[in-house]
C-alpha cells in the first residue's frame, strides 16, 4: 500500500518501463491524458522519477485527492525522451471510489 498517511485523499496513477528482457529502462515519458470527473488531464511523467517506491524505472502522479469512479476517460501512453516518438498504443484505465483501490499500476513491456 503506498501513501497510506493520505488515506482515502489520494487517487493516482504510477508503474514502472521494462525492456524485452526485464530491465528497467528509465528517461522515457509517460503520458497520462484523458478526463476525470468533467476535468482535462494531460500530465507526463519520467520513468525512473519514482524509484524508491517502484524500482529504478519507477513513476507516479497524483491526480486527485479523492477516488473517483472512471471507466476508459484516462489512457496511459509511453513515449521517446524527447516525447516525438509514441512507444505504445493507449493504454486506457479505470478508476475507483473504492478508498482501497485509489492507485492505478501500470508495468510497460517491450514486446520482443
């Protein structure tokens, strides 16, 4: 459980990029977009800003104080360093009200 000390005040999106071989590769961006709640999202993290929490390609956004239900509103999207180049597809995710299920995990993979 991450971020106990905010209890039910919190409602993010975090997750960690691995190579083809398992490796943690950091430096990549992260594209979280979408809406939630009527809001525009359109925030972007490194990989490998969270690693303390995640392992060394680890990232994290708060984007809220309290859960909130979603359903295909928010996608993930990795990209290159320089943000030009989309490494994966969207990846749409849900969110909860559920106090219990305020963070969503997302594990890129390179495919082979």
């Amino acid at each position: 459980m991450y971020h106990p000390e905010s209890g039910c005040n919190w409602l993010g999106v975090a997750g960690i990029v691995l190579d083809k071989n398992n490796a943690h590769h950091y430096g990549l961006q992260v594209i979280l977009a979408g809406t939630l709640d009527g809001h525009t999202i359109n925030n972007f993290m490194i990989s490998g800003m969270a690693p303390q929490l995640y392992g060394a390609s680890g990232f994290e956004v708060q984007i809220g104080s309290t859960p909130l239900d979603s359903k295909g509103t928010l996608y993930l999207q990795l990209r290159d360093q320089g943000g030009g180049v989309q490494l994966s597809e969207n990846i749409y995710i849900n969110t909860y009200s559920d106090c219990s299920k305020n963070m969503v995990y997302v594990r890129f993979k390179q495919n082979p």
